[in-house]
C-alpha cells in the first residue's frame, strides 16, 4: 500500500506529492488528466514569481517536477469510489473506474473542480478569446474595454464588482428576476457608474469575428425581444462544480459539494486530507491550491508519524 495516495493532478495534486515525497514515504498519485484546469488557460500572471507562463507550460512543469522524485505517478485514472479504513488506522481504498483498487494508509483529495458553462453558440469557439470564468485570472485583460458578466448570484456580483474597477464598462445578465447576491453586495453594484444590470435575460450567443469577441446576444424574457450588445468580453460567473460526485456517502461535503476541509486539510473521515478547488476553500486559485496540496501532505504526514502502520 502507499503511505500517501493523491487524486487528482493539479497544482495542489502535484505539491501534495512532492512534498510526501521529499519525506521518503511511498507516495502514488491518480489523476484523470494530469496537470488540471491550467491545461485549458493560455496566459498565467499570478503565480507568483512566474510573471508570465502559459497552461501547457505550467502544466508539463507540475508533470516535471513530480517526476524528480520517486513518485508512482498514474495518469489517466479515474477513480470511481472511495472506501474508508474499516478500523482505526487501516487503509483505505480508492477503487478506480478500470476497475484496480489502490490502498493508502492516507488520500489526498485533490480532483478539483470545473466551471459550469452557458452551453451557447460561440462560447466554446471564443473561449480564452474573450469568453472566460476567471475574474482574477482574466480581469485586467480587459482593462478599459466592455465586458459582461453573466450571473447575478454571489460569485457574478463580486466579479463585476471587481471588474468594474478595471473595465469601461460591465453589463451585468441575470436569468432570474431578480439578483441572488448578498444585499450588500447588490447595493455596492447598484452604487457602480459604469455597470448596467439586465434582469429577466437569457444570453442567447456569443458573437465575434473569428478571432475574438464581439459581442452577446440575449432575450429579454418579459418581452421576448431579442437585443446585440457589444463587448469584448464574457464572464461566465453560474457555478463552479467541484469533482467530487465519487465521494458522496463518503467524505462530508458542502451543500455545493465541496469536500469539507479544516485548515490543516483533514475531512471527515480519520486518515483523508483534500486540497484545492475541490474543498470548501474560499478562493481558487493555482497558488492557493499549490499551498493546501503542501498542507494537506504535511497534515498527511504527521497522521502518520502518529499511528502505527497496519
Ligand atoms: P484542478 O486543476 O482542477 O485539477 C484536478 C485534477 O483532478 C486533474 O488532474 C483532474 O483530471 C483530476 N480529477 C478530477 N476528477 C478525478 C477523478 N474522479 N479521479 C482522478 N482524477 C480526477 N488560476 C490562477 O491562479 N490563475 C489563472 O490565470 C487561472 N486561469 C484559469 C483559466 C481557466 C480557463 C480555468 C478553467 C481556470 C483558471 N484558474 C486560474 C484556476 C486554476 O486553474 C485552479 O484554481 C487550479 O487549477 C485548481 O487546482 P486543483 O489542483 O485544485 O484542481
């Protein structure tokens, strides 16, 4: 069995196996596709001390890295269930969908999470050209242009918020009637110059040039009139979805199905730490995964100087 077994092969994958593996433990690590979300960014400016990379880059330099160590890398596994220690200190098994079953007297959750997307014509094809589900990522990209932010829940509000400090101007598209947002949040957009909001709207395309962003189309669902605005970018704010449907019944998650961490990384169940996009961590970010991963091994760590091997 490994003394350390990581799921998922994303920024806080890749530093929760480099950082078992520096303890001299016998560390594994499965991964559907190694190197994660950044697989599908072009430009990278936040991680710190890297003032500029590119997903590709980023993600064969994870890949790298966990390859200087004696790691037991498995990339393109999908585990299917996770089955707790029957006692105190067994092992627990991560049964994957190729139907092997790995045992680890720790796992690390670290499968992150996916935005969820508004499944119209062009959003796909402009994707990193102007459509984009990163605020912080993506923002001063578009510093003095037009944007929208599509979603008036808490997550879309804050984004325009934020973007409004940036962008010329932000278009704010709710489906609903009304923004779900926390009032005071509402009340600080509603305070915002330069941001227009549009209630009762579906977005019904995303519009460009072939090369990028041009524009949205929606329908006024009141009067069911079709409108063009244009802009040069989208914020794609309806969810972020965590990949962690596997675990249910097992680990304790979130009401948003995030798996439910302290602040060393241990969920509920004795022996089983996460780290990333996939745990109730506040922010999501490659450098806030990359630090829970070292965290969530450490913690990992220090379960086991403490109990004895099965
Ligand atoms: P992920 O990167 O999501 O990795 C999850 C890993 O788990 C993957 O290897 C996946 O294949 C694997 N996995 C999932 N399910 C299973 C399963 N059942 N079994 C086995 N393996 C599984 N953040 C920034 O800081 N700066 C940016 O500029 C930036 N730009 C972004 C642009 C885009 C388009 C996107 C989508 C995200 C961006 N982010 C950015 C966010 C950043 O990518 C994430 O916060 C970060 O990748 C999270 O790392 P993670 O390791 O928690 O999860």
């Amino acid at each position: 069995p490994f003394d350390v077994l990581v799921v998922g092969g994303g920024p806080a994958g890749a530093a929760a196996a480099i950082y078992a593996a520096r303890k001299g433990i016998r560390t594994g690590i499965a991964a559907e596709r190694f190197g994660g979300q950044v697989l599908d960014t072009m430009a990278i400016e936040n991680y710190i001390s890297v003032p500029y990379t590119e997903g590709p880059k980023l993600g064969a330099a994870l890949e790298n890295h966990v390859r200087q160590y004696d790691v037991d890398l498995m990339n393109t596994q999908r585990a299917a269930k996770l089955v707790p220690a029957a006692t105190e200190n067994g092992l627990v098994e991560v049964e994957l969908e190729s139907g092997a079953s790995l045992l680890a007297r720790t796992v690390i959750l670290s499968t992150g999470a996916r935005w969820r997307s508004m499944n119209v014509p062009g959003e796909t094809e402009y994707r990193n050209k102007g459509v984009t589900y990163c605020p912080h990522c993506d923002g001063p990209l578009f510093k003095g242009k037009r944007v929208a932010v599509i979603g008036g829940g808490n997550s879309g509000v804050e984004a325009a918020i934020d973007l409004a400090g940036i962008v010329a101007h932000v278009t704010l598209v709710e489906f609903d009637s009304a923004l779900r947002a926390d009032e005071v949040l509402q009340r600080k957009l509603r305070s915002l110059p330069n941001v227009t909001i549009l209630l009762s709207t579906l977005t019904t395309e995303v519009l460009g040039d072939g090369s990028k962003v041009t524009g949205l189309t929606y329908t006024d669902r009141t009067t069911d009139e079709s409108h063009t605005v244009d802009l040069e970018g989208v914020f794609v704010q309806i969810g972020l979805l965590p990949n962690t449907e596997w675990l249910a019944g097992s680990v304790d998650l979130s009401p948003r199905g995030e798996i439910v961490i302290d602040d060393r990384g241990q969920t509920s169940v004795s022996g089983v730490f996460a780290a990333g996009d996939c745990t109730t961590v506040p922010f999501k970010q490659i450098v806030i995964a990359a630090g829970a991963g070292a965290t969530a091994a450490l913690s990992a760590f220090d379960h086991l100087i403490r109990t004895s091997a099965p």
